[in-house]
C-alpha cells in the first residue's frame, strides 16, 4: 500500500515536471538554434487550419449559449441585489473579458485539439513512425512539437477574441429583447469597467493555455505504449492533465494579475 | 455544409437510438450488482481527488473575480451570497462537468473503444451473451451515479473554495462569507444545481459509451473515439445548462403565476 501511494505520488510529479521538461527543451531549440532551426513552414500552417480554422465553428456555438446564460443569469442577481439591471452589461463584459471567454475557449480547444495531438503523436509512436523520424534525422520537436506549440497559442488567442465579438453580439441582442434596452444604449455601457489591462489580461491568460495544451498533450502521446489500449489512455490524459493545469494556471493568473 | 449537418442529425439520431437501447436493457434485465460496485471504484472513487480539487479552484477563481467588481462599490458584504450563487446556479456544474466528462467520459470511451478494436465485443456476442447487457449497462448506470454524486460534491467544495479565499486574501472573514448565503441561495437554486447534476451525468454516460461502442479502425479510431466523446460532452453540457435554466426558470414563473392566481 505504501509503495503505491508512492508510485503515484512519482507519477503526478513527473506529470507535472516532463511537459515543462519539454517546454525548455522547444525554447532552447527555438532560441540557441535560431540561426539553423529548420521551422517546418507547411506544417505549422497546417497546425493554424487545423487547430483554429476546424475549431471555430464548435466554439462559436458554445461561446454564443454560454454568454446567453451569463446576461440572463446577471440581470437575475443584480435584480435581486440593487432592484435593477443598469449596471448589468458592464459587469457581464467585465467578467467575460477576464474569465469566461478565455477559459471556456480553452476547455474547448483541449478537448478538440489536446486530444487530437495526443492520440496522432500516441497512434505515430505505437506505429514506430517516430523512429522513423529518428532515422531520417528530423527532430520531433521541431517537427512536431513546435508547429504545434505555434498552431495552438494561435488558436487560443484568435478565437477568444472571436468569442469576445460573439458575446457582444449576443448580449446586445439578448437584452435588447429581454431586457429593454435599446441597442446602442446597450453597447454604450458596455466597456464601462472594461480596461485594456482587462483585455491585455484575458488575452494573456490566453497565451498561457494555448501553450500548457499542445506540451501537455505532447508529452502523454509522445509517452505512449502498448497498442491501442495506450492511445486510448494517452488521449485521455491529455485531456484531464491539461484541463487541470488550465484551472491552475487560471488561479495563478487571476490572483496575479488583478488582486494586487 | 449540409453535408456536415446532415451527419449530425444522423449521428444524434444513432446516439438516440443506443441510448433508448440500452434503458431497455436496464429496465428488463436489470444490472449486476458485482459489475456496477467494480465501475463505481473505477469511475467514481478515483475520480475524487480531481473533482476536490477543481471545486475549490473553480470557488477561489469566482470568488476572486466577483470580489474585484464588487470592491469598487464597497459591497463586499454580499460577495459570499453572490459568488455561491454564481457558482452554484451556473458557473459550477459547467466547469467541474467539464473536468469530469475529460476524466470518467474519456477514460469510459477508451476503454470500451479498446474493448471493439481488439474485438472483446464480438467475443461476448460469440459466448452467446449481450455485450449491451454485460458491458454497457454496469458502465452507464455506474457513471451517471457517479456523475451525479461527484457534481454535488465538487459544488459543495467550490463553497469551502470560495471561504478559504476570501478569508485568507480578500479580507471577508468566514461568518461575513457566510451571513448573506441564505439571502441569495433559495433551495430553489440549490435544486438548479442538483437537476443540472444528475442531466450532465447521464449525457456525459450516454455520450461516452456511445462513442466507445462504435469504435473502429484500429489505434486511430480509438484516438478519434476519445476526441469525439470529449467534443460532443462538451457541447453537450453547454446546451443542456442552457436548456435546464430556462426550462426551470419557466416552471418557477408557472408555479408563481398558480399560486398567486
């Protein structure tokens, strides 16, 4: 018994420390190598398409019903806390430029695009096509794993402000049904609170996890084994381990950025 | 475009029908009692440390925004009864369902994608047995309990989240925290969170074992298998928050309107 609490007690700190083993490992390719790195042009486009491009319609989608929720349950709370819902438009923005719109975007992203990695990098080294990379002297990290990395804080950054313009658009029209508002009298409250270090944060917060989801999925498919049973797991790891560092980071971030 | 909508409808359609299978077989042959105890250590004991942990992250993180808006009118009196109230209505279930569809729905749909790659499946219908009935219905009835029973406990630790925060860095000591919670949390909500709870259990379950039963083409299709689950429960739960808040908040209305009249 002891021995297993052990074991796992290893394997979480290796969960932790190898996707960042990885992340130094790209940064001292990309940095000390800067005047030889072969960055593999085709592939990093591909990555933006399929990351950001594939990505948009499902997160749209999303974003549009979440941030119908989110006006509808603030004007619910700030009519039972001050009687009425003026201030409720520049505190929906608030909320959902610093938290919601970033994260939700997030989750999504490592469900479609975490996964995915995880389970191509699992499927090429179940297949032992990674050795062949090997033999052919291409690196998998500047082969995979920065095209990634660069396909993937692309697509975060993008589509959250793609989800920003969305929001706004629905809770314009959400409360110019529901709310009596008049259209222009909504958008003309709307960045009340709203700064640019609010955007500047949010955006950031987006940079970060578009870079903990390509090295986290990386790292479980790149550590893949056993057929299709390791696939299976590699992905689902991929899945949970970045969701997890995506609220962490998210703490760290918040209570970094706004509490001081 | 129509074509991608036209295998949406048609892959929903396919999900209906599984899951309508799969109730009759629960109703009529009932589970075993042995598999479904052996699922819910699976799925549900080891998912608990990630459930606490997302609950108190995801009550700290709230606490922590609705502190900043409400800091600049001097109300933070209220911050304990709004922030449980954000959480519990909406915000919570949605995120820690989020974790949990990647932990117990990934998990469940690699392992039965494994089970058809590797033709178990075939094996048991071979044997003369359902494999629905064998396989299936312990998983799914084991998930959404455990679904549910998590969801509720992760709401509740977003609430020890949310104090743990605020007394140690907001400066609203534990009684301020928890002087206003009665004010703005009706049962009613309390209600929101639990039915939203028990819905994004079963669809996180039927979406899950759905995916992983139809898994083909090898180590590939396994891969796929578990990106699709995690997509469609994603959605999903999305909508579903959508659809049970309004659909709740109609049948509050109703009530009123029937009581008052």
């Amino acid at each position: 018994m002891r021995n297993n609490e052990q074991r796992v007690l290893f394997l979480g700190f290796e969960a932790l420390l190898s996707p960042i083993r990885l992340f130094a490992t790209s940064c001292r390719v990309l940095v000390f190598s800067i005047v030889n790195i072969r960055l593999h042009g085709r592939e990093i486009t591909n990555q933006m398409f399929e990351s950001a491009v594939l990505s948009l319609p499902i997160i749209l989608f999303s974003l549009t019903i979440v941030s119908l929720m989110s006006i509808l349950e603030f004007s619910w709370h700030m009519k039972l806390v001050l009687k009425q819902d003026a201030l409720v438009p520049g505190f929906s923005m608030v909320l959902m430029v610093r938290e919601v719109a970033p994260v939700v975007t997030a989750m999504l992203l490592t469900s479609r695009v975490g996964a995915s990695i995880a389970a191509e990098l699992g499927f090429m080294k179940v297949t032992e096509q990674l050795d062949q990379l090997k033999l052919l002297s291409v690196s998998e990290v500047e082969y995979l794993v920065i095209p990634r990395w660069v396909g993937c804080v692309f697509a975060s950054i993008t589509l959250t402000l793609a989800s920003l313009v969305t929001s706004i658009c629905v809770s314009t029209g959400i409360a110019s049904r529901f709310m009596n508002y008049q259209p222009h009298e909504f958008f003309n409250t709307l960045f009340v609170f709203t700064k640019a270090f609010d955007l500047g944060g949010g955006l950031l917060k987006a940079f970060c996890f578009g870079t903990i989801i390509p090295f986290v999925s990386c790292v479980c498919g790149l550590s893949c084994q056993g057929g299709s049973r390791g696939v299976g797991q590699a992905a689902t790891r991929a899945v949970v381990q970045s969701c997890l560092f995506i609220i962490f980071a998210d703490f760290f971030l918040s209570y970094w950025l706004w509490t001081f | 475009m129509l074509k991608a909508i036209n295998k949406g409808i048609e892959g929903l359609g396919r999900w209906a029908e599984f899951s309508i299978r799969v109730f009759k077989t629960f109703t009529s042959k009932g589970v075993s009692s042995t598999s479904l105890v052996e699922q819910m250590y699976h799925v549900g004991v080891r998912s608990l440390p990630i459930t606490i942990v997302s609950g108190l992250f995801v009550g700290a993180i709230l606490a922590i925004q609705i502190n900043l808006q409400l800091k600049d009118f001097g109300a933070q009196t209220f911050l304990g009864g709004l922030s449980t109230s954000t959480t519990l209505r909406n915000l919570g279930p949605v995120l820690i369902a989020f974790l949990l569809s990647g932990r117990v729905g990934a998990f469940t749909s690699a392992e039965l994608g494994t089970m058809a790659i590797t033709d178990q499946l075939n094996a048991i219908r071979c044997l003369g047995m359902d494999p629905v009935e064998k396989i299936v219905v312990p998983r799914l009835v084991a998930l959404t309990c455990s679904s549910f029973l998590l969801l509720i406990l992760g709401l509740g630790m977003t609430v020890v989240g949310g104090v743990v925060i605020s007394s140690a860095h907001l400066g609203v000591n534990p009684i301020q925290f928890s002087q206003n919670i009665s004010l703005f949390v009706s049962s009613w909500s309390i209600g929101i969170g639990v039915v939203k709870s028990f819905l994004f259990g079963l669809m996180i379950g039927t979406i899950s074992c759905f995916f992983g039963y139809h898994t083909a083409g090898g180590a590939r299709g396994v891969g796929r298998a578990v990106k699709r689950t995690s997509v469609a429960t994603l959605v999903s739960i999305i909508l579903m928050d959508f659809l049970v808040s309004t659909a709740l908040e109609s049948l509050k209305t109703f009530f009123e309107i029937m009581a008052n009249s």
